[in-house]
C-alpha cells in the first residue's frame, strides 16, 4: 500500500481534531503521517495537547515543535488516533507490532474515542492472522509462556509462540522494560474469552487485543480511504 494512500487516511483522520482537544498520538508507519500533518496544523495555531504511546513518537513529536503531556497531568483524552495491524467488522483490533501495546492500550483507554488509520490488508474477517501480541514481565519468563501456550490450546490457537527478537539474540525489550510473545493463533474464535484469560496469567502485562475501544476507523485502499465506524 503507497505511503500517499497511508497519509490520506492520516488527513481524513486529522479532519476529527478541533482545536482545544487532548489527544493520545499513536505508533507505527501510518500514525506517523499523522503526527506530521498535525504538526502542520499547530505551527499553523491549532491548540492541542498531546500524549505520546511511545518514545519513538515522543520524539518525532517533539522534533515538530507539538506540545506534549503526559497522563498524570491530563487524566482524560478527547480523542487518540493510531494504527492498527488487523482490524474485524466489528472495528476489534489487533496491535503491537511495533512493541507499543501496552502504552497504546492506556492511552485509548483514557480517551472518549479512538480512531484507527490503517491500509486495506489490514482488514479481516475475523482477528488472529496477525500475531497476538503479549506483553509480558522478565521474571518467571519460562512460566509465563508454558500458561500463554495451554491458553493457546484451549483456545484454539494452531500456530507457536516466539518471543520477539530472540532468534536475533536479543529480545525485543519495550519502553516499560518487558518482553513480547507473539501468539500465532491462525483464528481467534472469542476474542473477548481469550482476553479475559491472557490477562489471568499472573506474568502477562497485557496483550494487543483492543476488544470494543475503537468508534471509526480510515482504511486506505486503492480506491481512496473508507470510512468504517461502529455504533457504541
């Protein structure tokens, strides 16, 4: 998918921002076009304030001159917008490719709406092609990933566990300090179960499963950007 189509569903996007708001700035390839075309908007004299979900966009936010918060000073968001790595009809996602789940999670869940800006491929008819994310802690790792995989069993799941970056020789360590299991369920039948379920392991921080957070989602797709959105 062309970073052209990526940026017009950033500008669709960017159309929902009134001056005035908090917002919770996301992570990846296409919220990136965001954050630019924002920064356009405040050098121009649209008053925003922003929450970062990551270091990386901290620092691509800071480098543009937009004024940033943080969520012990504003204790809600008017808006986030972010990306997504797969997306179901009914606007569930999937997220944290890019390590950022955790901050993700927290910053739309502090928000009165989230809206996702993603490309075509990311559409599917029902979650668990991506991997799953899951955000875990360092200590009891062996123990934690025995449980994820009966948990994977339980529910299906037809594919392994890896933990991210160990084939390279150094795990992937997120902006918290913990590490990533990717689950590759092939299909998952009941997001909202297995949710319930991941989040009982005692080592799991939490996972990239955004069960009934996001009200509107742009995809970019060759024939321009559609507009998807759920009734809450």
């Amino acid at each position: 998918m062309s970073e052209a189509l990526k940026r017009q569903a950033a500008a669709m996007a960017l159309n929902e921002v009134r001056s005035g708001m908090r917002l919770g700035l996301g992570t990846g390839s296409t919220a990136r076009h965001f954050v630019d075309l924002l920064s356009d908007k405040v050098a121009a004299g649209l008053d925003v304030i922003c929450v970062p979900t990551s270091e990386v966009t901290a620092q691509q936010a800071r480098e543009l001159n937009i004024p940033l918060s943080d969520l012990e000073t504003l204790d809600r968001l008017d808006l986030t917008v972010d990306g997504a790595d797969e997306i179901d009809p009914e606007l569930n996602l999937i997220k944290g490719a890019g390590g950022a789940l955790l901050r993700e999670k927290i910053v739309a869940a502090a928000s009165n709406a989230m809206i996702v800006i993603a490309d075509g491929s990311k559409l599917v008819e029902a979650l668990g092609q991506f991997p799953l994310p899951i955000e875990v802690n360092r200590f009891g790792l062996g123990a934690t990933r025995h449980l994820v995989e009966q948990t994977m069993r339980r529910h299906g799941g037809t594919g392994g566990i890896k933990l991210r970056g160990e084939a390279a020789g150094a795990p992937y360590q997120t902006d918290g300090g913990h590490l990533i299991l990717d689950a590759f369920f092939g299909r998952i039948s009941a997001p909202e179960a297995l949710s319930i379920d991941l989040l009982n392991i005692p080592g799991v921080v939490q996972h990239g499963l955004f069960l009934h957070m996001c009200s509107k989602a742009f995809v970019a797709t060759p024939d321009g950007v559609k507009t998807l959105q759920r009734n809450f």
